[in-house]
C-alpha cells in the first residue's frame, strides 16, 4: 500500500476511526496481507496445519480489508476482528512450528503468524491509548 | 450444507470441536452464507452502508469457512471469531436499519444480519456450557 | 438467495445485463455456493485434490458474488469468469472423482463441481442467445 | 512474496506448471495483490465504479491465490483464469478513469488494473511459449 494511498484513506477516515496511527496500520495492512500468502502456500503441502493455514489466510484477507474500509468499522468492532486475527494467527503458528524443522515453508508461515499477531497487537494497543 | 456432508464433517471432528453441537453449527453457517449474499447486494447500492456491508460480506464468509474446516479451528480461536463476526454483523445493521423504509435491500440485510447475529450467539452460548 | 432479493436485483440491473434470466441466474448462483462450500470441506481432507479444491472454492464464490453485482460487470466479462469457473470446477472435478470410492466428501464435491459446471454453462448459452 | 518462499513454490510444482517463468509469475502476484488493494480502497467511495472495483478486488485475490496452488491448477485453467481476470481489470479501469480527474483513489485503482492485465498478460504471453 503506497503513501499516496494511505494519505487518502487517512482523509476518508471518521466516525472514530481518525485518530487512528496510520504507520501502525499500515504495518498492520502488510503484515495481514504477508500473513495471507505464506498461509496460502503452507496449506498446498497438505501436512496437519493445512486448516488452519486455509483459515488463517481467509481471516488475515479479512482483516486487511476492513482496515482499507475503516468507513464501515467501528473502534469496538476493529478491535474485536484484531482479537480474532490474532487468536487465529497463533494456533496456526502453533500448528506450523512443530514442522519447521522439516518444512521451509511452515517455518515461514510460523515467522508470518508471528509478525502478523504483533502487527495487530502494536494497533490494538494504540487504540486502546487514544 | 446438506445432511450427509454434516455427517462426514462431524466424523472428521477433533480437538474440544466434536463436542460441538452439529444442528447448531448448520444454522450458523447458512446463516453467515445468508448474510454474506444479502450484504453483497446491499454493497452495490452506493449508499452509506455499503463499506460496512462489504465488511460485514467478508466476515461471514471467513466464518463460514471456518466451520467448515475445524481441524484448523480450536474452541477458544472459534468462540473468538465468532465475537467479532456478531460485533460486524450488529454495526451492518446499525447502518442498513436507518435506510430500511427507503431501500427494501437494506431492509433484507439488516434482517440478515440480525439472524447471523442470534446463529453465532446460540453456537457460542452451546460452547460455554460444553 | 430469496426472491424479494432476486427482484430487486433485477431492478437494479442495466448495461446489457438486464436481459440476463433470472432463474437461470440465481440457479447459478446456488450452485457456485454449494460448491464453494463442498470444496472447502473436501479441501480439509488432505488428499492430492486438496489445493483444487481450494482454489475451486475461491473461483466459485467470486463468481458468485459477481453475479451480485452485475452493476460492476458486462455481458463479455460475465462470460469470461463463466468460462474460468467452468474450466476450474472441471479441474476440481476430474481430480476428486478417483478418490469417489473412498471418500463420501470427494464424491459430494465432485457432485457439487459437476452442477455449477451445468449451471454456469446454462447461463452462458442463454448468454449468447440473448 | 520473498524469494525463498518462491523457491520453495518451484519446488512443489508439476503437472505442466513447472515449466512457468517464475519472475513474471511473481510479478503477476504483485501485480493481483496491489490490484485488490487499491480496489478494495477505491470501491469505499460510493462512485458508480464501486460495483466494479469489488468484482475486481475478488477475481485479483482469487487469481493471486491460484498462483500458490499451483498444485491444483493446469496451465489450461491457469489460462482461462487469467482471461477472467484481464477482462475484469479492463472494465474496472474503464470505470474508474472517468473519475481519475476527479478522484486520485480512482486514478490509482485504474493505474493498479493496467499494471495487473499487463503482467496477466505478460503470464500468459510466457504460457503460450512454452
């Protein structure tokens, strides 16, 4: 997501949403979206964190978009999604590490559930102080 | 979600989700099907709703899937995202009730989304007393 | 997808799609749902089908929900995305089939490809008739 | 998507699709996920172009997952997808550059979908040769 963009979704933002950090959020954007694709691929190897792979990419894809729509969010809502999302990263990390020795691609997929879950949290907590 | 597919999923069942109870969880998950087509609709109509209609589409559809494949799920992860789809589903109504004497799309998403909301609520009180 | 929903759809149609049927339309849309949610299911067995399955599930619920939102489609890509779709359910299809003797979640899915393949094809030669 | 992951995608490929030129189907990828994103944003403006931008945002996700599952596609569907998705990136530029004076979201969005078709295209042209 490019400044330019960012910029004009800043000027978009209301209804509580505007004291939003937007470098938190968009840190938080690129984390969901990495998030997504390693899961993606980690679910192809058919190993036992495929599931929760597959969920995993489809809540980080949600979660990305609704801070691109922050027209039709809430702080409270926001915040219930990242709880979810980061609920969701960590037992897909959990299912991942276990194989990371074997699998290059799980060891990724655990480093992204990772980063993802701290994104999210580093954006919860700065909600939580505005 | 058809009877014999419930059946198989509930054999491929594991992990704290077996005890789940299974008539519950097909209504829940038509019921988020339900919900996704209606906000789906109801984004087109460029009225301010829509972002969150959008929202409330991805949401549901996320949650749906996630029913589906609860071998990548656990109790306390679904209890989570089922928080936060309820949380979306109650601000899309919040945003289509107000156009519901203008807009008979509005009218039937915000009855979508209340039924989406009373699915999850019945599914996540089953879990509490598992 | 109700038929209040249906009508006001239809209402709502131009641009060269308000001469689409409608009940061929929403049949399509059903079927592009049952297989999205046959796909997921069959996706978590991990079976050799499984990344099929999975990307089945992603083609058929973007083509649904383009059927939505014919505002934001024409005739040609509508048919485009139909042959795509096809083309991916048969894929979906011929590789779930083989495992139809042992598994009843193969056999549903393959089920499941077999009619939106129908139902998409239906669409798109009334398509080029009208 | 980092290289290692992209290595390890190589890894798994088969079927007619290890023959794929993997910087351009990189650089498609990019190419999809930027295209979601800037559709994503560009559809919560409530323009006339939002319908489009939606279908776009879905179809760009779903060709960039079809690309990390390589394992469930043929080079025949990968085809027919990419058709798909040039031809939904055509109408959505079509409908976001009338706006493009006016609105810098939509002289992005545009911008996104040229980029997209052209690396789809790109893809494809490499497919061909092969």
């Amino acid at each position: 997501m490019d400044a330019m963009m960012m910029g004009t979704m800043k000027d978009m933002m209301s209804g509580g949403m505007e004291t939003m950090d937007m470098s938190l959020m968009q840190a938080c954007m690129d984390a969901c979206s990495a998030c997504e694709q390693a899961c993606t691929v980690c679910s192809t190897q058919m190993m036992d964190c495929a599931p929760a792979c597959m969920n995993c990419a489809d809540m980080c894809n949600t979660m990305m978009r609704a801070m691109m729509r922050t027209q039709g969010m809430s702080p409270a809502v926001m915040m219930s999604m990242l709880d979810a999302c980061m609920a969701m990263c960590q037992l897909c990390m959990d299912m991942c590490m276990p194989h990371s020795n074997k699998s290059e691609v799980c060891r990724m997929c655990a480093a992204a559930c990772k980063a993802c879950m701290d994104a999210c949290m580093a954006m919860r907590d700065s909600m939580m102080a505005a």
